[in-house]
C-alpha cells in the first residue's frame, strides 16, 4: 500500500497528449486583493501557479478562450476567486433601496459569478482527469449584508445571490464530478485593503475575531483543499471569516 510519504504534496493528474504548459494551480482572479497575494504566498510555498485575470488578458465570459485556455494548460488543481463584486470596483453605484437596483445589474451579476463559473470548472474538468476545485464564496452567500456597515447603503442583491449560488454549484459538481474530481467552496471574511478606517471599525466590532481578514489567512485551508490530505474531502463549505456567519 502506497504510504502517505510516498505521495507527491499535491493531487496527481494526468495530461493527455503533449501539452506544453502544466502547473501545481491554476489561479483564476490571480490580480484581486486576495489572487494577488495568494499568488504569491503559493509560489512561496514551492508550487507553480498559473495566473488568470482579466487584467492578463484572459476572458472567461469566452466559451471559447475557456476552452482553448485549459486545453493548453493542465493542473491538479484549480482555484477560483474571479467574481463580481460591485464595492470593490472604482464608480460603482450606490443604493438606498431596492428599487435602485436594474434586472440588467442582477443578470450581469449572476452570469459572471455563476454562468461563468460554472463554464471554468467544467472546462477544466473536461481537461484534467483526476484533480481538486476550490471555489470562494463569500459571507454574503451565508448571511444577508447589512446597510448600517455601508453607511446606509445596499450591497447590490445581485453579489449575495450570486454568492450563495457558489455554494449550491460546487456542491452539484462535487456529485457530478466524483470520485476524480472534488470541488469544494471556501467562504472568506471580508479581507482588509484599502476600506476607510471607520468602515474597518465597524467590521471589525461586528466580527468575533475583532478584525477583518487578511490574504494569508486563506492560504492554509487552499493548500489543506488542494493537497492528498482532504483527499476524501467533496462538496464541503468553510467558513475562513473570523466568526462573521455565526
């Protein structure tokens, strides 16, 4: 019987035909705040990371560019943090009602943080037969945001519906995909960055942990999803957020 020393750190895979390009992770969202830091901190950690963001060039609301990216570049395992999320987005609308939100706003929400989604963890299983899926959620797909932590403002409906539907489709891909695939969802706090002090004050009284999250407090669970240690792990959810949900 093969023994736990005798397995490599991460999930191992099979490449069909010669591909070129083969890495440790795939890092989708690879230029956000939490992507940006993850990279490195992975890299850090001896594993080789291919970066995807939109600010890279790479569009995954393509079909195409989707198919033609994982077909081109294989991995055990794949991490997803690309989204949508409207606070985080320089000119971003606000609103004090829910009359303030358009239809077109919630489609566009749902079709870039789930329909595409869901279109790169297909692709990517199509493409890799035996691998790991880490999705990131968010606390606002468990509890509901509050407007007084936004001065009054609504968090667009469309970032929590999306959110929590992130949750629903891995754990369906988690059943599809298995035994060679699992796919699981990690929910993170809300991660410090450029919020105005009075903004983290107030997160951080609400939080039990009393303050907000930082990038390389996500990497020990990304590495435990992602390596032979949760290899019976499948359509699980953890909650990395300080308390917040409770």
């Amino acid at each position: 019987m093969e023994s736990r020393q005798d397995r490599p750190l991460t999930i191992e895979y099979q490449l069909r035909g010669n591909i070129l390009n083969s890495y440790d992770v795939i890092l989708t969202g690879s230029s956000g705040r939490i992507g940006s830091e993850l990279l490195i901190l992975l890299r850090e950690a001896g594993l080789t990371v291919k970066p995807v963001d939109l600010s890279l060039g790479d569009d995954l609301g393509d079909e195409q560019y989707v198919t033609e990216l994982f077909i081109n570049n294989r991995a055990s395992s794949l991490v997803n943090l690309f989204a949508l999320n409207e606070h985080i987005s320089k000119g971003a609308t606000q609103a004090k009602t829910i009359w303030d939100f358009s239809l077109s706003d919630i489609d566009h929400y749902l079709h870039t943080n789930i329909t595409n989604l869901f279109s790169v963890c297909r692709s990517f299983a199509k493409y890799n037969e035996t691998a790991s899926i880490v999705n990131f959620s968010s606390i606002y797909g468990v509890v509901t945001p509050k407007p007084d932590l936004y001065d009054g403002y609504l968090k667009h409906i469309g970032y929590p519906l999306s959110k929590s539907a992130v949750i629903n489709l891995t754990e369906y891909l988690a059943i599809c995909l298995a035994p060679k695939i699992r796919v699981n969802t990690v929910v993170p706090g809300g991660v410090l960055s450029e919020q105005s002090p009075e903004f983290i004050e107030r997160y951080s009284k609400k939080c039990p942990m009393g303050r907000m999250a930082l990038p390389e407090d996500l990497l020990g669970i990304v590495k435990l999803l992602i390596g032979n240690e949760s290899s019976y792990i499948t359509g699980a959810t953890f909650n990395v957020d300080g308390g917040w949900v409770l």
